[in-house]
C-alpha cells in the first residue's frame, strides 16, 4: 500500500480522489451561497450559514476538507516539479496542443491562481467569521446568529474592485474545473473511450453551473444595491 501511494500512480490517484472531495464541496459551498440570491434580508443566509457554522457533522469535516486541499496541492506540486525534470529537451508544445487543451497544459498555473484567491476569500469571511469577528457580524444578528449577510454583502458593495477579483477567480476555476472533473474519473479507473465524451459534458454542465453562479453572487449584489 505504502509503494502504491509513493508512486506516481498513487499520487495521481490521490489528487484525483480529493480532487473530486473539493468539487463536491464546492456545489455545496455555492448551494448555501446561492441563499442571498433568495432572500434581500438576509435572514435565510444568516440561518443557513449559522447551521453549517455549528452543525458538528460539518465542523468534523471542515479540518478533513482542509487536508484535502493540502494533498490535492501537494501531489500536484510534486507531480508537476516531476514531469517538467522527465520532460525531454525540445519538447514540441505545439505538437502537444493539437491532442490537449490549454486547461490541461495549465492545471498548475491555474491551480496556483485559485490558490491566490482562495487565501484572499478566506481572509474576507471565513477567518472573521472563525477567528477575528467583525463588528458587522453583530450588527442586526438575531438569537446568536451572526450577520454574516452583511458582511458579505457590504464588501461586495462597497468595493468595487473585489467584485472583479471574485468574478476573474471564478473564471480561474472554471477553466480549472472542465478539466479536472473528468479527469479525475478517468486517473480512479472510471472512465472509458465511451464514457469520457460524457464525463466532458457533465464536467461543462458541472462548471458552468459552479463557476458561473459563484459569479453571479457579488455581481448580483453589486447591480441589486445599485438598482434600490
């Protein structure tokens, strides 16, 4: 077992497995997101992220999804810095991108990109909402449950320019996630000649709804608080 993870098949199998741990929270992530799309007072997203914030099922997997992105970063630090020293001179790139997409040649540069902006999105909520607080959790929160509507919400309304960073962010992963969704299938032996062609649409379908929604939010935000 321990030669089967110290490979380069492990490793890849490893990154796939979290990997698709990762997509699956972030669907869950935008579905509890979603909650401010809904309703203008706040009180339902304050409700439904008061319930995540405290439900001790997801208090046990919040430390699991924080190993899960440190093995999926780590094996595809280690993967990459491998295959750029086996890579031979004069390696045609050209030749490369008639049978691959430009996501697939770029995971790591994209992985790194998403990396940037995840450190700037848990440095805007979820560490003032864990750690630090703010004084907007405070304001308006009813029985214990933090505004945590306001807080999002302020930030994107009044700073402009981090709503450009959320809307180019999830573009990163988008063009991230149209590869990685099949791919990861295809590394944990569940994808065919067959299959694949399915698991491409799927992964469209998958990053379209993602991505785009995650886009929607601080967008949706900024023009509704324009409009009132």
């Amino acid at each position: 077992m321990a030669s089967f993870l110290n490979s380069s098949i492990g490793k890849k199998f490893l990154m796939s497995l979290s990997g698709l741990f990762l997509i699956t929270f972030l669907l869950v992530h935008l579905v509890v997101n979603s909650m401010i799309l809904f309703d203008p007072s706040g009180a339902l997203f304050n409700n439904v992220a008061h319930f995540m914030g405290t439900n001790p099922i997801i208090r046990v997997v919040e430390p699991v999804l924080a190993i899960g992105f440190i093995l999926h970063i780590l094996y595809a630090c280690i993967l990459t810095l491998k295959n750029q020293w086996v890579r031979p001179v004069g390696y045609d790139k050209q030749h490369s991108g008639n049978s691959s997409t430009w996501a697939s040649r770029n995971m790591f540069v994209l992985g790194a990109l998403i990396l940037i902006f995840l450190v700037i999105h848990i440095s805007n909520f979820f560490w003032k909402i864990k750690f630090t607080g703010s004084e907007l959790l405070d304001n308006g929160g009813v029985n214990g449950v933090e505004n945590v509507y306001l807080l999002v919400t302020t930030l994107f309304i009044n700073w402009w320019w981090i709503d450009i960073v959320y809307v180019i962010g999830t573009v990163v992963l988008g063009l991230h996630l149209t590869h990685a969704f099949w791919s990861a299938f295809q590394t944990l032996g569940l994808s065919d000649n067959r299959w694949r062609k399915r698991l491409v649409i799927a992964g469209w379908v998958y990053t379209i709804l993602v991505a785009g929604g995650f886009a929607l939010i601080p967008l949706w935000v900024k023009i509704s608080s324009m409009i009132n």
